[in-house]
C-alpha cells in the first residue's frame, strides 16, 4: 500500500448520459476530500462489457484501495462483486461498502 491511498473513478456512459463532466468531477471531489490519489478514470459503456472484469484490472493496475462512482447504477446496483477486492463509494448518496466485512486476503476471481 502506498502513503496517499490510490482510488480509481468509474462511470458508465449509458448511465451518466449529458451528466457525465459532473459525474467525473464529483468523483474527483470525493476523493479529494476522503484523501485518495485518483490513479484514473475508468468510463465503459455496459451493454457489451464485463465490467467487473475490466475494474479488477484496472485495481490491480493501479494498486487501488477503493472505487469511486457516482452511485450504484453504474454497478447495475451490486457493489459485492467488487467489495472483495477493495471499497465501492458512491458519490450520490455518499456511502462506503467496505472490504473490512470481508476479511483476509484479497480476491480478484470468483
């Protein structure tokens, strides 16, 4: 783990629509202000993405502790499957799903 934690953005494009330049910039705010290092900005589109695939990769990447996203939408509403490998936190409501709940070892398959 590195001094400054490293968190990555995500948004999907079908979800953020004409909100997107808000969503990324609420992103950068949050993790500003919860005192991560933004590695990136991960944008997919969703329809024809394994984007629990494409986000492990991007955490082991970037060694990120968390992902930030404008809310759970962006997730097709499930957090879970990326919680075992590192914290969700939505912008909008603000709320953290925390790997703590599950512990040891971090886990990049199912």
């Amino acid at each position: 783990m590195r001094p400054t934690p490293t968190a990555i953005g995500y948004l999907r494009w079908d979800v953020s629509g004409d909100a997107m330049d808000w969503d990324i910039a609420q992103i950068r705010k949050l993790a500003t202000r919860y005192g991560y290092e933004l590695a990136q900005i991960v944008w997919l589109d969703g329809a024809d993405t394994d984007i629990v695939a494409a986000l492990r990769a991007a955490i082991r990447e970037t060694d990120a502790e968390a992902v930030i996203t404008p809310n759970l939408a962006h997730l097709d509403d499930r957090p879970e499957e990326l919680v075992r490998c590192c914290d969700v936190i939505t912008v909008n409501p603000t709320d953290t799903y925390a790997r703590r709940a599950y512990p040891g070892e971090r886990v990049w398959a199912d």
